[in-house]
C-alpha cells in the first residue's frame, strides 16, 4: 500500500501560553488514536505548537484502510426454511436488510447448529476522506475548559481560528474544518514575515516556517534555543547564572515564535528586598529569568526573552527596565510597610478568615494547630514552647500586604519578617518549613519544631474534614487532603521521628467541639495507611508487599516503612516462596479449627514424630532469637533469620498428619503452628506474599 506524509496546521489568535503544550499533547495524541482505531497504519507523529498554531505531521501514512473480511450471522438454517424448503420470512428479512438476495448467502456450521451467515469483504475507505473526520474529533477532544465563538461562525474554540492546512504529500484536503477550507498556506512572524507562506509538502513545514517566515514551529526546539540563549546570555554579560524554572520556560517558549534572549537591570537598592519576592515579581508578572552570582546571591539582573529580532534592542531592553521597576517598587514598599507590624500583633486579623463554614476560622485552626504541635513536639523531643508559637504565628503572614499580593510568598516571608520580629530562629524556619514538602519530591522541615507544625497542621485538616464528613471523593479534593497524608508520612520517616498516627489523630480530635462521625481518628489513620500503597509502588515495591504489611495495620509509619523495607527484602530470599505458602497454609487449618481460640504453648511431650519435634525445636530456637529483635524494629534481620525454618517447615508438612485422630496430639500440633505463624505475624502477614505454585 502507497504511504505519504500528512500534515494539519490550525492558525489562531495567540493561544493561552500556559494551555499550548498540553493542547499541543491532546492534539497529536487525538489523531493518532484516531488513526489505531481506522485500522490505518502510519509511522512516526510529530507535533508542533508556537503561538498562534498547533499542527501535527504523520509519517508514512498509508493512502487508505485496509480491506477486511466482514462476516454477519443471520438466523439458524432450522429457521430460516421452512419444510418445503423455502426462504422464511426471518431469512429474507435477514437478506433484505443487507441489500442482497438469500441466493448470496451462505451457511456457518458450529457446535450449536448451522446458521445463515453474509460473507463479504468491506473496501477500506481512503485516507483523504478519514482525515478530515479525524482532525475534527481529535480537535473536539481538546483540554478546553471553555470555548469561545468569534463573528458570524458557530463554531467554537480556545481562540479564533483563521487559516488551516491539510495535505497529504503534496495534494491539499480541501474538506472544511472548524469552519474553514483548508489549504496548503501558513502565515509567518506577525511582525517579521506578515504574509502567507506556501507548504509544498509536509516535509516543507517547519522548514518554510524557519527559513521564510521567522517562526520555530517546533516546541521541544524552540525551548531549548530559549534555554541555551538564556544561559549563554547570563555567562558572557554577567558572569552569572540565569535560573530556569521550568514551568516558567515552558511558559516563555509558549509565548515566542522567535524567541531573542535580552538581559536588563534593575536598580541595586532593590537587593534589600528578599530575593524571593524580588524573583516572584519577575517572574509571576513579565515572565524574566533571574541571575545569580557564583555563590548563589541574586544579581540586580533579569533576562527577559523578546519575540523578534529588534534593530535598537538597548530600547527594548529600556521598557523592560522601566516596566520592571515600579514592580519590585511595590515589592519593596510592601516589604517595609509589612516591617512596622509585628506578626504577634497580626493574630487577631485572622479570626474574620474563613478555613472551612463549620470548622471555623483560620484563627480557630492557628489555636487548634499550636496545641497539637504543642503535643507532637513533646514526643519527638523538641520544644513545645518554640512548637505552640511557631503555630500560633504560622499563618499571620497571610495578612501582610506582601503575601496578598504574592500569593506564592505564604510563609517564606512569614519567615522573614519573625526573624525581623526577634523570634527563636526556630520560630522563624518553621513558619516557612510548616507548608514542607509543598510537592511530590520537595524537601522536608529540617527543623523538629517546623516538623512539628508541619505534621500538626495536616493532620488538624485531615480530622476535622473527615470529623464532619467531607473526606476526598474521586478526583475532587479542594483540601490537597491526599497530598497533606502524603506530606506526614514522608516527614515522619524520612526525618524517623517516634510518632503513631493513632494517638496524634486522637489528640487532634480532641481539639475539636463540632464533629459529627464517630470514630474519626481511626477512619483517617485507615486513609493515611492507605497512602501508602501507592508511595511504595513508586519505588518499586509490589503491591502485595505493602498489603502483608497492611493487615497488621502497624500505626506507627516509621515502624510500617521498616516492616516494608523487611518483607521486600525476604521476599528476595530463596526461601520466601515456600514459607509464604506454608504461612498460607498453615492460616487456612488454624482458621478452620478455631483461630484465635487455638492456644500457644506446646507440650514437648505430646510431640512423637521426628520431625515435628525438630520443628518444635527450631522454633523455639528462632523464637529467642528474633523476639529481641522485633523489640528493637529490628525486622530484617528477623525474617533472615527465620527463612532457617523452611526445611523444617517442609519436612513437618511431608511427614506429619497434623490433624491426628487423639484430640491432645492434634491440639498440640496445631499450638505450635500457632506458634510458628505468630512469628512471622510480628511483622506481616507472609501468607498474602505470591507463594510457589
């Protein structure tokens, strides 16, 4: 079958920056879904996005569908004649409603009888007439939150669209699409090349683009030009470094269609400012990259990136200072102005700000907060004193004038300005540290009082919200209440502090007056563990691994990560597979023989065969072993030295009846494989571990 490359290109007003990639993502991925489900096949799929376009090209694609065989089953030859042998009406039915006469029909023998079948071979549409009607479904597939219409037309958009392409090799698709007839004409730059280009073929594009019309169509090119234009920039001006956030170069690639890297400068009175505010007024507000010396000090420095080639840059680079400066202007008056309160002073404007209708005010929360904290930094041997106020002041900084402006700056300049209070330099670190991890992967408090609020604050959220039934619920979780679970538990292993989830939710229910569930504490210690599950699928851990350590459900999370760490480790063992089994079987016998009711202890004189008293020995050996080590967490250790006891497990199994015809031999028997799986239950259910087959 023929291939050619095709192409499709939407032009559009300028597309919202932030919006490009993703739409640029959904584009490509709709048309190469559409593309698997016709059956059509093709090669590689490229996509493009700049500012005013979004275009995907296809290698290879095939001119058409392939034919295929279709078969339909009509009735059964029993009911589709009758006893002259004549067609019934069930049969001619059958045949009228696919055109055809009962003459062109054929018989299916099966298991069940025969059946009147139409065999034929269905002719693959070609691609030129497909594509439109992929283009169309893939576009209205697109992540548009909402649509707009645009003059006369109806149809509907993220942006007014005003030329669109089709070609497949050099042949135009002159089918409408969103309104428009297609063509094989782009446009350039709106400043460098205001005119219409031709694409000979899609192979042309973004080449044209490129050399004629002085636009980068392709996005993964386009940001690593930025990128290196940026850092080159900074080391040969300033001998500095230019910092690339990511999201911010994803944003200023979005915005470019000829991307002209420029650095200005700012005043140096504008360095008394705290870095990050001056950063968050750079980058929030005219998208400029920062520069920062060798020693990681900000330089009064910014690279602002232009969209054309300008004859006088020094007067573009002159309206970005002048823009630029009642920016951090305002920053500074915000952060002097901010100065003259002391946070201390700032408590009492939090009582009119809402945290939730029935939960109270964020005053009410800060109250709340500081006497869990209080409680937390007691068990982990910090300072209560230092952990009550810190919670207590955590959340003044949300009324500086400062942090109404840059929302982003909430506890970064809660820290500065108690330090500027004379606060406890832990004080001051905590009210930033409190909102740590604030992502997947950020850091942690490094302090034990910001751990200590950090912890205090999530777990306030997580028990009030589930104390008055609003837990997370499918994908709406207004409260980041996931995120908040996740945030505690990576604290508290990763800086292994001696905290049960348990007893710190129960304290933090008892701060509260207006719950309504019962049980809260528990309900949100059963969420948080259930957290788990997908952290240590991240790192590789199977499933079963964390649900054999689930069903003693452990509330302490440095004790659970031990136990998981311990049971993966085993599982790695040669042993592991046979000892899970045997703990699986030996699960199934107590269970059906009274469970819990069965006793413990053993009577060495009740044990008559060889290897069952080898098995009572080794037991006891290895329970003087690993108690002691259990006592310490010391589970890994443990579940080594209990894989010892597979050969006296299996020879036990191969050579003993356990369920013996006396009662008191029986009752023996099955006390010490109590014995024997209470080991193991000291860390994990082993029985739920994959076992041999």
């Amino acid at each position: 079958m023929a291939t050619q490359d095709f192409l499709v290109e939407l032009g559009t007003e300028e597309l919202p920056p932030k919006a490009l990639k993703p739409l640029s993502d959904a584009f490509t991925a709709g048309i190469a879904r559409g593309l698997e489900d016709a059956g059509i096949a093709f090669g590689k799929v490229e996509s493009f996005a700049a500012p005013r376009r979004l275009a995907v090209r296809v290698r290879d694609l095939a001119d058409a569908q392939p034919d295929k065989s279709v078969e339909k089953r009509g009735p059964a030859v029993k009911a589709a004649f009758d006893d002259a042998g004549n067609p019934t009406r069930a049969l001619t039915g059958f045949a009228t409603s696919l055109g055809v006469t009962p003459d062109q029909l054929d018989t299916l023998e099966t298991d069940k009888g025969a059946w009147v079948v139409y065999r034929t071979v269905e002719k693959g549409r070609p691609t030129v007439e497909l594509m439109p009607e992929l283009v169309e479904q893939s576009l209205a597939g697109l992540p548009i939150p909402k649509r707009m219409r645009w003059g006369a037309y109806r149809t509907e958009f993220v942006r007014p669209v005003h030329w669109a392409i089709m070609l497949f090799g050099n042949k135009v698709i002159d089918t409408p699409i969103m309104g428009l007839t297609p063509g094989n004409k782009t446009r350039g730059h709106r400043f460098h090349c205001p005119k219409s280009l031709i694409v000979p073929t899609p192979g042309d594009y973004e080449v044209v683009l490129k050399q004629e019309g002085y636009v980068i169509a392709d996005f993964a090119e386009r940001r690593e030009q930025i990128r290196s234009g940026v850092t080159a920039l900074a080391e040969k001006e300033a001998d500095g470094k230019a910092v690339i956030d990511e999201e911010l170069l994803d944003e200023v690639t979005a915005l470019n269609e000829w991307p002209v890297p420029l650095i200005g400068r700012f005043d140096e009175r504008f360095l008394e400012v705290p870095a990050e505010a001056l950063i968050s007024s750079m980058k929030e507000h005219q998208k400029y990259f920062h520069v920062v010396a060798a020693d990681g000090e900000i330089l009064p420095l910014f690279i602002t990136v232009a969209n054309l080639e300008s004859k006088e840059p020094g007067q573009v680079i002159s309206g970005n200072e002048k823009v630029i400066r009642p920016r951090l202007a305002d920053a500074a008056f915000f952060y002097e102005t901010d100065r003259k309160t002391r946070l201390e002073d700032r408590v009492e404007q939090l009582k009119p700000i809402v945290f939730q209708e029935k939960l109270g005010s964020i005053y009410d929360k800060s109250v709340r907060v500081a006497a869990l904290a209080k409680k937390i930094a007691g068990a982990i041997g910090s300072d209560p004193a230092l952990a009550e106020r810190a919670a207590m002041l955590a959340k003044t900084d949300l009324v500086t004038e400062m942090v109404l402006e840059f929302t982003d700056l909430q506890g970064i300049m809660g820290q500065y300005y108690a330090a500027n209070d004379g606060e406890h330099e832990d004080v001051a670190r905590a009210l930033n540290e409190q909102y740590m991890p604030r992502f997947a992967g950020d850091d942690l408090p490094t302090t034990l009082t910001g751990c200590a609020v950090a912890i205090a604050d999530r777990l306030d959220s997580l028990v009030g919200l589930f104390g008055i039934n609003q837990p997370p619920s499918g994908t709406r979780d207004p409260f980041a209440l996931r995120r908040a679970s996740l945030g505690v538990l990576r604290i508290i292993i990763e800086r292994e502090l001696p905290l049960d989830l348990q007893t710190c939710c129960q304290w933090a229910e008892e701060n509260f007056t207006v719950l309504t569930e019962q049980n809260t504490a528990s309900t949100v210690v059963d969420y948080m563990l259930e957290r788990f599950r997908a952290h240590y699928e991240e790192q590789g851990i199977g499933a079963e691994v964390y649900l054999a350590v689930h069903a003693r459900r452990p509330t302490q999370p440095l004790d659970f990560d031990r136990r998981v760490k311990a049971v993966e480790a085993f599982r790695q063992l040669p042993e592991a597979l046979a000892l899970a089994g045997a703990n699986k079987r030996v699960s199934n016998i107590l269970t059906k023989q009274g469970g819990d009711a069965i006793a413990e202890t053993v009577d060495k004189n009740l044990l008559q065969d060889q290897a069952e008293q080898a098995l009572a020995e080794q037991i006891s050996q290895q329970a003087a072993k690993v108690l002691p080590l259990f006592e310490q967490g010391n589970y890994a250790e443990a579940l080594s030295s209990l894989a010892s006891l597979r050969e006296p497990v299996d020879n036990f199994f191969d050579e003993v009846m356990v369920m013996a015809d006396d009662d008191a031999i029986r009752n023996n028997r099955l006390a010490m494989l109590n014995q024997l799986r209470n080991l193991f239950l000291r860390v994990a259910d082993i029985s739920l571990l994959p076992t041999a087959s």
